[in-house]
C-alpha cells in the first residue's frame, strides 16, 4: 500500500539519478530527497507503526484529478 498506488523499480532511482546529475538541477543544494512512493507518508497516517493504515491512495486519491 504506497500512496503511489505501485511498486518502484530501478528506472525510478534512476531518473533521480540523472536528474541530479544534470544541468537542470543545478540550483538545488543541500536537500535531502525521499524517492520512496510515499511510503514515509504512511507514518503518520497510522498513530502506532505497529498498526495497520486504513488510508486510500494512488488513484483517485486528490478528488477532481
């Protein structure tokens, strides 16, 4: 359950890889940059680690889009 509604793979990795490593991003300093679906999103959804997150995501996730 990832608020992306898929499993990544190592494309995703790495088009974060080139993105960084490309001109583009030559104005971004000092960030630190999740790249997990949105699984650390979840956290906080659920009060106790432990416990199950009854929330939905993925598609259909922000109404009118």
């Amino acid at each position: 359950m990832l608020p992306t509604g898929f499993i990544g793979t190592g494309d995703d990795m790495g088009n974060l890889v080139a993105f960084l490593s490309s001109d583009v991003s030559r104005y971004i300093v000092g960030q630190t940059i999740v790249c997990d679906g949105g699984q650390t999103t979840l956290l906080p959804a659920t009060g106790n680690f432990r416990e199950p997150a009854n929330v939905q995501y993925g598609q259909g996730y922000v109404p009118g889009l």
